[in-house]
C-alpha cells in the first residue's frame, strides 16, 4: 500500500460550523483551500454556512462564484482584471493610493476593499488618513475594509500590539464611513483566539482554525479537531550494526545496533525536511526518524514493529500545531507542500 493522505471532510464541516455559529467567518481559502482541494472545502464550508470567502487568486474567485450566486467573493490581492471582476461580482482590495489614482474611473461598480498596510508591509494603504481621502472622493463602492497582523501568531512578540494599535486608530480616522461598510475584517486565527471579535468588526478571516488546526501549541485541542491525516506502510525492517550507515551519503550512522524501518513515504510526497527531525507513530508509539529520502523514510524502531504496519506522520495525536510549535513551519506551510497525486487519497466525506 502506498502512503495516504486522508481528507476528513464531515470533521471540516463541523470545525466550520462551530466557528460560524460564534461568529460570521470570511474563510480564507487560497492555494485550494489550504490543500484541502477547493471543491472539498468549499463543500463543507457552505455547509456549515459560510456565505464570505477569501482568495488571492482570481481563478478561484471565478471558480467560486460559479458555485453560488449569492455568496460574497473577497480578492485578497489587487488585479487589473477589472472585466472579469465586474462580471463576477467579485470584491477588489485596492492596495494603496497610486492604485487607486491610476484605476479609479476602471473600478467604478466594482465592489472594493481598501486595505491598510500594517507592519506586514506586503500590500497596503499607509495610513488612515490616504484611506480617507478615497472614502472622502465617493467614487467607488467601498463594502469593506481590512488589514493582517503580521505577529498575532508570536505569543511573545510585542509587535501584535502595536499592530492593533494601528488599526484602531485608522478605524478612529474612518468611523464617519464605518456604519456604510458590511465588510470589517482583520483577525486571523491566532488574533481571534487571543482576543475574539474586535468591536466594530463583522468577520474573523480565518484560516488555519477553519481548517482544523490551532494556530499555536498548548490551546485545548478541543477547540479544532484536524481535518488531515498523512500516513505511511512499513516496507521492510533492516538491522544496521553499529558503526555501519544507512541512506544516501551516510546520512544516518548506527551509534548502536539499530533496527530501521523503511517506509513509503518521502520528500516527493511534500514531507518537510524540517519533520524529519521530529517523532512519527507506528502502533501509538512514537520513533525518531532517522533519514528522509524522496520515496522513503528510514525510522529508527524497536521489535514491536512489523512489516505493513502504518506509520503516522500526522494524525490526532501528531498535530501540525506541534510541529509548527516544533519549527517545522507554518500551519499553512505544513499542509501546503503535500502532493496530492503522490498520494492514495482516502475521503471521509460530508455525512448525509
Ligand atoms: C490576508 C490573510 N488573512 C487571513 C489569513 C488566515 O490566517 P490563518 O491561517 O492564520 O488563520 C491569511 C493566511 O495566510 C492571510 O494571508
């Protein structure tokens, strides 16, 4: 059997839906939905009655209007598509002042999002007051306004603060034009589930949490259960004696007699070299891996492993929330290298 990666689409539907009964959500649902496959996700999340979706990409903007009529459709990043905006009713964010002056008499009839820079400096309007000078104008259909903390994840890091402090006060400089908005949004997983729904604000733009995972380690795990799980086979079981090598290059070398599992799973499945240096789970005990190849893994084990055992590389004991915790990467990051088509697919699908 070859390695599977398992998508629990009813357990995605109901992390939605306990997310949506707390607060509106504008789910984020770029690079195919986290992975997760866009149609999957979206599936799920409508479902569970998500009716605002987020994108930076304008293909899957289209491809989600082609599902619904009536949901609403929030292009992350700008784009000078306008036709295709317009015909499919999809929200622009225009990104800072230059655009606005160059595209202004384009976008008329666009719904639009103004979003504000913030210290993640990707797109941005620079402050409150740039932003109000294009309220001020009236030329657009402004429905929405945004920005991205680039710190709530880091628990430690002072930064958040001043972040938020920021936004608030660009909310100061806008509140005449708040009451006309049906879109505030800034609040990622992390900053909902340190702080809630900021005052004023009508979505949470989740990512990470919709999807069934925590954004940091040590928050009760009952809060998400994850929608994803990667597992492999145990090949074969090879006895190195000490001294000896194993894998490319003497990637390994046996400090003691050693027992190594070979597994069907590799860095061409979209496995992170930085796992590699963390625990899998075979038989709800966890070993060390020893060398990550691009078919295989070699994990060091003990003699209750057996040929055709399945090995867990992630499941709801291996979490991404510790890996990230651990430095493997993002929760994005994580679940964003799989390759799909390397993989045996196993769907749980949406219960009837
Ligand atoms: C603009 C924006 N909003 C929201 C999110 C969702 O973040 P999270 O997955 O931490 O909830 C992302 C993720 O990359 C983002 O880029």
């Amino acid at each position: 059997m070859s390695a599977i990666l398992t998508f629990n689409q009813q357990r995605l539907f109901e992390q939605a839906r306990s997310l949506q009964d707390q607060q509106d959500v504008l789910v984020v649902v770029k690079n195919n939905a986290y992975n997760f496959g866009m149609e999957r996700a979206y599936k799920a999340f409508y479902k569970a009655g998500i009716r605002s979706y987020a994108t930076t990409n304008l293909e899957e903007a289209v491809w989600l209007r082609k599902q619904d009529n009536q949901i609403t459709i929030v292009l992350l990043d700008p784009s000078t598509e306008f036709d295709v905006l317009r015909e499919h009713d999809i929200s622009l964010t225009v990104p800072n002042l230059t655009f606005y002056h160059q595209y202004k008499e384009d976008i008329k009839g666009i719904k639009i999002h103004l979003v504000f820079k913030n210290l993640l400096n990707r797109f941005g309007f620079d402050t409150g007051e740039e932003m109000k000078t294009v309220f001020d104008e009236q030329l657009l259909t402004i429905t929405g306004i945004w920005t991205h903390f680039a710190f709530a994840d880091e628990l430690t890091d002072e930064r958040y603060e001043i972040e938020k402090e920021n936004w608030s006060n660009v909310l100061t400089v806008l509140e005449p034009y708040l009451h006309t908005l049906t879109f505030i949004h800034a609040q990622n997983s992390a900053s909902y589930l340190r702080d809630g729904l900021f005052s004023q604000h009508t979505h949470i733009r989740a990512g990470a949490i919709a999807y069934g995972a925590l954004p940091y380690y040590g928050l009760p795990e009952s809060l998400a259960s994850q929608a994803i799980e990667v597992s492999a086979t145990v090949k074969d079981i090879v006895s190195v004696p000490k001294g000896q090598s194993a894998g490319y290059s003497a990637a390994f070398i046996a400090e003691e007699d050693t027992l190594l599992a070979i597994c069907d799973i590799g860095y061409g499945n979209g496995i992170l070299r930085t796992r590699s240096k963390h625990e899998v789970m075979i038989n709800q005990k966890t070993f060390p891996i020893a060398v990550l190849m691009m078919s295989h893994l070699m994990v060091k084990v003990d003699t209750s492993v057996s040929i055709g055992d399945r090995v867990y590389l992630y499941n709801d004991q291996l979490r991404l929330e510790y890996f990230r915790q651990k430095g493997v990467g993002a929760i994005s990051e994580q679940m964003a290298s799989l390759n799909h088509h390397t993989f045996k697919i196993n769907e749980i699908p949406l219960s009837e």
